[in-house]
C-alpha cells in the first residue's frame, strides 16, 4: 500500500474509469488495473465493483478514501520535516496576518526579509483573527500573526506574545472633541463613529460599556466590538477621518506620519486601557520552515524597535 498507489487509487475514484484515470496519471490502462488489484489483494478486500461504464466505491473503497488522503498527507509531511532537518533549501514563507499586525511588524518584516533573502517566496494574506487561526490549523499556512487571546484552550497551536502596543483615538484637527477644556470621557467618544477592526470579546467586554452609542455595536455571536466602519486594512483609515468626526483607533506608530504632517492628532482622553495582544500562531507538531523561523527573528526585532519608539512618541505627546 504505496504513496503512489493511494494516489492511482484517488485518481480512479476521481474519474470513475480504469481508461480516463490512467490518461490522466499518463500510465497505461493495464498497469493502473494491475496496480488496484494488488492494493485489493494487500489488503483483502474488493475496492471497486467493475461495470461496463466504470467503477463504483464499494464500502471498502469508501473507508480508505476516508483514510487515504489523511495518510498521504503525513508523509508529505514526513519528507518535508526529514528535508528541513537535513537542512534543506529555506524556500518559501507562507503567512496570514491580523489587520494591526499587518501594519505594525508583519509587512515591514516582510521587507526585510527579502531584501536579506531574495531567494524566499513570500505569500502573505490578511484577514480577521479567526481566519488567521482557520489557516494556521488547515495548513494553508505555516505561521500567523493575530490576536491570541481568543485561542485559549486551543491546544494545537502554539503563542508567543509579541508585544502589547497602547491603543488610542486619534481625529482631525478641528474635531468638536477638541474645542473643549477638558480632555473628553469614553463616554463623549461614544456619540461618534469609530473606525477600526473589530474589538475581540477580551477587550470589548472590560473596556467599553453596554450602550455604544455611536461608536459600533457588539456582534451577538461573538461578543466582539463591531465599530461603526469596520475594515481590514487600518492603513486606509485616515482616509475616514480627515473629512468628518469619526475617530479612529490604533497606534502612535501607525500613525506617526500622518500625526506629523498634521493630518489627524491623538485625542486628549483618558487611557482606555486597550492593548493589543497578538502574536505568533502556528501548529504544535508541525515543523517550521527555515523561512518562516527567519521571518519570526525579523518581526522580533520589528516589534522591539516599535515599542521603543511609541515610547518616544508618547513621551513626546506628553511634553
């Protein structure tokens, strides 16, 4: 019961003919046959009940298709852990990110890495955090950068913290918030619009009150905080705030250069104690790939030089 066997005996499901499958693995009809009949003989039992206008999974057939694919899946992974451990080529980075992530360390590491390795190929996606787990667990990636908080209890991955950057709300210069003395309460920000990605349950439900106002509203499902314009890409948000009152959320080094060019400007409010609280994700008895083992040491340092300059920034703001 050979890798390329389970693979003729696919084929031949997928086609439903001994003729159609054997074009398509470009084999001739008689060895295809031979070789499911040898499968067959292995393991005692008919696979296939042979008719004039094809073949039909019979319930033997039925249980090794459930088994097959599981089976031929654990030795790609098999040769693809013995050629990492032989040190093979570091070939190709497979990553999803969070929208916050993406903006801070993940597409700048990214950078990096391939000015560093060109060779790589890099494949990136971004998504909710959800489906940046989704990924992780399905294999279509080897490694996500997203909220962990939500994966407690999931014990197939693995989490390492990155780094808790400061949340904040940031608006135009001229916004109403702005013409009064005193910095606004939470409760001021809430009769306008937030713009941001959605708010998961950790922080939704310590941070911010039963009645949202303007601001979003919570997901009945999930619990997150859905703000009134929800978007993935938190690099087009200024866009939402320069022409009217919404508020923006994110961080002093997202928005560095737009705060310097006096674009938008923090708003002067309390603390809202919102961190962020992503991290890397990836599969507990899965290998990493060397690029992707690269591509962490980069976001690591990528992270490190962020949180030192939102320091910076913040003391300056501060002054």
């Amino acid at each position: 019961m050979t890798p390329r066997r389970l693979r003729q005996f696919l084929a031949l499901i997928e086609q439903a003919h001994f003729g159609r499958a054997a074009k398509a693995l470009g084999v001739s009809q008689p060895a295809l046959s031979k070789s499911i009949q040898l499968l067959e003989s292995e393991l005692g039992v008919t696979l296939f009940d042979r008719r004039s206008d094809g073949v039909v999974l019979t319930a033997f057939g039925q249980l090794l298709r459930e088994k097959s694919q599981r089976l031929l899946v654990a030795e790609e992974d098999l040769r693809r852990d013995i050629t990492l451990l032989a040190g093979g080529d570091i070939g190709a980075l497979k990553v999803a990110l969070g929208p916050y992530p993406s903006v801070t360390s993940g597409y700048a590491s990214i950078a990096r890495l391939h000015a560093r390795h060109p060779q790589i190929k890099v494949t990136a996606h971004v998504a909710g955090w959800r489906e940046v787990a989704h990924q992780v667990a399905t294999g279509a990636v080897d490694l996500g950068i997203a909220e962990i908080s939500t994966l407690q209890g999931r014990e197939e991955f693995t989490c390492e913290l990155l780094g808790e950057h400061v949340g904040r709300l940031f608006c135009r210069p001229g916004h109403p918030l702005l013409s009064q003395k005193r910095s606004p309460t939470l409760a001021q920000t809430l009769d306008y619009p937030w713009v941001a990605s959605r708010i998961p349950l950790r922080l939704a439900t310590h941070l911010l009150p039963a009645t949202l106002g303007c601001a979003g509203a919570y997901d009945p499902l999930t619990g997150d905080f859905v703000p009134a314009i929800e978007i993935d890409v938190p690099m087009q948000i200024v866009k939402f705030v320069e022409n009217s009152n919404a508020l923006a959320l994110g961080n002093l080094s997202t928005f560095e250069q737009e705060i310097s060019a006096g674009a938008i400007v923090p708003l002067p409010a309390h603390d809202p104690a919102l961190r962020t609280r992503y991290g890397f994700i990836y599969l507990k008895e899965r290998s990493l790939p060397p690029a992707v083992e690269i591509y962490m040491r980069e976001v690591r340092a990528v992270e490190a030089e962020i949180c030192q300059r939102e320091r910076i920034l913040a003391r300056m703001g501060s002054e």
